[in-house]
C-alpha cells in the first residue's frame, strides 16, 4: 500500500467521523498575526504549541530557513496577502537552531540532484542563465543574522506598512525555547 492510499483512507474515516468540526475557523487569523518559519519537521506540532496557538490564530507560511530570499517571491507575495487580504496586523519570522537549510551545500546538492537523473547540461543552461546555484544553494552561517536579513527584506518591501511590527525570533527545535532577535514593536517606535 503507498503512502497516498494511507492518506486517502484516514481521510475519508476523518471526514465521515465529522473530525474536522474540532479544526473549524475561518480563513481570518484571531490573533491577527502571520508567521514565517521554517518547515523542519520538528516544528510542525511544537511550534504552535510553544506559542501557544491553536488553529485559526495566525497564518503560518513555511519554507527553508524561514527566509525572505527574494523580496519579489512566492514568500513575501503571501506574507503581503495575509497582511492587505486577511487582516494581519503582525509579522514573525521565527528561524531555529539546527536548521537543515542553514547547512546546505551546493557541491553536495548537486549532485543528489545528478543522482536522480537531471543531466549537467540542465544545470548549466540553468547557470548559463543568470541562476548563480552555487550562491542559491548555499545555506547560512548563523540563524540570528538570516533572521534579521528576512525581518529588514519584509520591512523595507516598498508595498509593506512601516507601522506593522515585524519581529524576530529564534526557537530551540528541542525545547521549544523563544529568543528575541527583533522585537519589531521596539523598530517601529525607534523610526
């Protein structure tokens, strides 16, 4: 049996057992806050419970490293939404120790890439325009500065508010521990 015919099984016990009713809210956060944090899988439950969120308080958007890496992407566009579109007041972007993206090396990654078939003249016509893979697949030294990069890329986005808080934060994936490294209320009180 494949994974996906094990979701579609459960999933069809959860919808006839009506188990959805315990997750019903609206697309609206009640805490009127969007987070972007990364996807690592030690996150997924421990997050929200480390903040204290239930489902339909905040927004979260997810990606490697929690990281705004380009103000023009699929990141910042859904953080923008959740702010003019679904009535967040808040940005956190909430990065954690131990993060996978943080060590990412492009050499390596490459080459799983080449493992599974995609052929060097695909990566050089990749490179050949313009895409510097070596530099977009190379992780980060520390997670304190690549959060503040991605607070300061949200916050100097020319469609984003300077009255809306952006904040900072680190996790521990181990023991859910919050260290500030933005408090966003305190930026835009200092501007």
């Amino acid at each position: 049996m494949s994974l996906l015919q094990d979701v579609l099984e459960f999933n069809q016990k959860f919808v006839e057992e009506k188990k959805y009713e315990l997750y019903e809210t609206s697309k609206f956060p009640d805490k009127k806050m969007v987070i972007l944090s990364c996807m690592d899988t030690r996150l997924v439950e421990l997050l929200p419970h480390a903040l204290n969120l239930r489902n339909g308080d905040v927004k979260i958007v997810k990606n490697a490293g929690a990281l705004v890496s380009h103000p023009f992407g699929s990141i910042m566009r859904s953080i923008l939404v959740a702010i003019y579109e679904l009535q967040a007041d808040e940005v956190c972007v909430i990065g954690h120790h131990d993060c996978g993206a943080g060590k990412l090396q492009a050499e390596p990654f490459l080459e799983k890439v080449r493992a599974k078939g995609i052929s060097d003249e695909v990566i050089n016509t990749i490179e050949y325009s313009g895409m510097d893979l070596k530099k977009w697949l190379t992780g980060f030294d520390s997670v304190e500065e690549t959060v503040q990069h991605s607070v300061e890329t949200i916050r100097n986005h020319p469609l984003f508010s300077k009255d809306t808080p952006v904040h900072g934060l680190v996790i521990d994936p181990n023991t859910g521990k919050l260290d500030v490294v933005v408090n966003g209320y305190e930026a835009i009180e200092n501007n």
